[in-house]
C-alpha cells in the first residue's frame, strides 16, 4: 500500500490513507465527538454501562478516552471479536498515546469481554438467530462479523457475570449492519408473507 502511495505522490497526487477499521486519530476524534452528541442529548444520563464492538480498536479507544476525559461515571466496556484482548489493550494504549492521553493505563479507561465465536467470518445458528430476531422485532439491523457477536458475547456476559457490569442500565451502540440485508443471513425474515413480517417495505404501507 505505501508503495502505491509513493507513487501517486510522484504523479502530483495527494492520497490519504486509511487505515483498517479506520484506526488513526482522524477516524478517532470522530466517536470522541459521538461521545459529546450524546451527553449534549443527555443520553448519558441514566446510564451505568457503555458496550461497544471491538476489532481493530479504534471505536473503542475513542468511546474510552473521551468518557474519561469529561469525567464520566459511566462504565466502558467492548466486546472482543476478532483478536486477544491483551493484544487490544496494547493497540488501546497507541491510540491513547497518539491523542495525547498519558499518565493512565488502558485497562483503567476500558474493559475488554472476550466473546470470539472463531474464525472472522464464521456464523453460527446462535448468532443468526439472534441477528434475524433483533432485525424483525426491532428493525435494527446487526452485522454478523462484529455487531451480531458482541451483541452474544454481551448477553452471555450478563447471564454468567452480571457483577462485571456497574448497573443495569446499559448502552449498547450499534457501529453498523446494515449490508446484512444483502448477504443472505436475513433472507427468513425478508422472504416471509408479509401478513406475519413485522418490517414492511414502502410498497406494502
């Protein structure tokens, strides 16, 4: 990739990279900011615990960070899905160092919950029962590879370890899902008769 930077920067051009998951301070100040949005909502409110996804880091970083430097009392926590979590508190602390946050260990801004399923791509029924059950009951549509599992690993969290979690007010934010529409995993809630499907389309208002 930087090979092909370098030569573009040769042709006159001016390419920006971005890195996965769009981990970098740019990609990172922009949950900083979602963080403001919602306590100016005053979203935070009443809320005990913040869960999130985690993959290559940066959301979670983000969410982390600006929680602990408005003083929130609020609780951070991520789901791990594709990697270990010591790996992630090591990709954490960069980022925490890179937005100029020292003198404070990762561990002490975020915890990280262990919910790998396996492979990044793997699906089981568990999963797509639970994806196709929130998208037709609520119409919020979760991404199998990240949203969906950290949305299991939450669940099962909370049945074997309730005590890790500050209350029972929790925030789970959805980072995306929405192109599960498209890779077949909610064909049983599209493709049902649309008496009994609790989404319709605009042509069936």
């Amino acid at each position: 990739m930087e090979g092909h930077i370098d030569i573009m920067r040769l042709r006159g051009r001016k390419p920006y990279f971005i890195p996965v998951g769009g981990t970098c301070p740019l990609g990172e100040w922009g949950y900083i900011h979602a963080w403001e949005e919602l306590r100016g909502q005053r979203a935070l409110d009443n809320i005990d615990d913040v869960i999130v996804t985690i993959a290559s880091g940066g959301t979670a970083c983000a969410l982390a960070v600006a929680n602990y430097l408005t003083g929130s009392k609020v609780k951070v926590h991520a789901i791990v899905i594709t990697t270990s979590a010591d790996d992630l508190y090591n990709v954490i602390g960069q980022c925490m160092e890179k937005l100029g946050v020292r003198g404070v260990e990762p561990r002490d801004l975020i915890d990280l919950i262990d919910g790998r399923l396996g492979d990044h791509g793997f699906v089981n029924e568990e999963l797509k029962e639970l994806v196709i059950s929130v998208a037709s009951e609520t119409g919020v549509i979760m991404d199998s590879i990240y949203t969906g599992k950290a949305v299991l690993g939450m669940l099962s969290e909370m049945r074997v370890n309730p005590h890790r979690f500050r209350g029972n007010r929790i925030l789970f934010i959805n980072t995306g899902g929405m192109f599960n529409a498209f890779n077949g995993i909610l064909d049983d809630v599209i493709n049902i008769t649309p008496s009994s499907a609790r989404i319709h389309g605009y042509s069936e208002s």
